[in-house]
C-alpha cells in the first residue's frame, strides 16, 4: 500500500480531484471554505475544509479512515496546505 503522500499526489497527477466550491478571504494564503470530489480507489469522497466559522477550520471525508486520509491529504494539497501531506505526519480530523 502506498503512503498518504504518494496516494495523495497520484490522485492529484490522475486528475481525480474535482474542486466545487471554493472560497477565499482578502490576504489570505489559502481558501477559508473548499468542497471537492476525489475520485477514490474506493469510490468518491466528498472531501470538505470550513474555516468560515470561527474555530471551525476543519477537515472531513466520509471515507473509512479515522486519520488523515489521502482524500484530504490530495484535496489539501490542491489548495493550498502541502502540510497535509508531509510525510511523516498524521493529524485527526473531523468525521462529520
């Protein structure tokens, strides 16, 4: 099985990450609210950021995993925070 990273930026180089929604705030480095599709080994996950709210900032996808996943980790990657997808770490996550 691959890491999360090697996962994450395959999902990215095949193209299977569909982004939906995206919102930014003036000034900011990344996106306050992302809503996108990966197209899964498994099947397709619905992978969402809310940082609208605030102390929210929370990442969720309704995949199996009670980590971070690579869902999150391609998703992250695509907008902005390449520290999902560090290799050496696993941050939880929201599972909402």
């Amino acid at each position: 099985m691959a890491d999360l990273r090697s996962s994450a930026l395959a999902y990215l180089r095949e193209g299977q990450v569909r982004a939906h929604t995206v919102a930014t705030v003036p000034d900011a480095s990344a996106p306050a609210l992302v809503v996108a599709t990966v197209h899964g080994h498994n099947g397709r996950y619905q992978v969402v950021y809310d940082a609208t709210e605030p102390l929210v900032g929370r990442w969720s996808c309704p995949c199996w995993r009670s980590e971070l996943c690579p869902h999150i980790a391609a998703v992250g990657l695509w907008s902005g925070f390449p520290g999902l997808a560090a290799r050496s770490t696993a941050t939880p996550r929201s599972n909402t």
